[in-house]
C-alpha cells in the first residue's frame, strides 16, 4: 500500500496535526515504508510462533508481601485541616 500526498494531507487534517506542505511528500514516502513493512510482517506464518509477554525469559522479582511501616494514619491526620471517620475532606472541585 502507497499513500499519496493528498492522503497524508488528509490525515493530517483529521489528526489535528500542522504539516508544512513541502514536508508532505516526505512523510508520504516514510509512512508508505512503513506500511509496505506491516505488510512483509502480515505475510509471515506466524501459526506455530507462542505468543509471549517479554522477548527475553526474564521473571519479574518480587518483594515478600509484608507490612514495612507502622500505621500513622491518626498522626497524618492530626495535621490535616479536615477529616471526617478516617477521611481527608477536600473542597468540591466538580459541580
């Protein structure tokens, strides 16, 4: 697939995107690239390929689930200018 400049002018309007017109022809080529690349990619058989998560067969390491800091919420709360059964009360910011 080959897109036109009229079609990347296009595009651009719809986008909302301010495209000098001598850069058009230029970025008609590299998006017409990169879809003749998508293209290559479709044509490849993919049936037997696993799907994965991560190129590398890397493990995420995790921290052990435990409780680190001591609750200080009424502390927090103490200095805070309102709070209403363990709430912070904040002005109404939508009407």
């Amino acid at each position: 697939m080959s897109l036109q400049p009229e079609d990347v002018a296009k595009i651009a309007h719809l986008a909302r995107l301010a495209l000098r017109e001598e850069d058009v022809p230029k970025y008609a080529g590299e998006l017409s690239n990169i879809l003749h690349l998508v293209e290559q990619m479709n044509a490849v058989d993919t049936s037997g390929v696993e799907p994965m998560a991560h190129p590398l067969d890397a493990v995420q390491r995790l921290r052990p689930d435990a409780v680190s800091e001591s609750d200080q919420r009424d502390k927090f709360q103490a200095i805070a200018p309102q709070t209403e059964a363990g709430l912070y009360l904040v002005p109404k910011v939508i009407e």
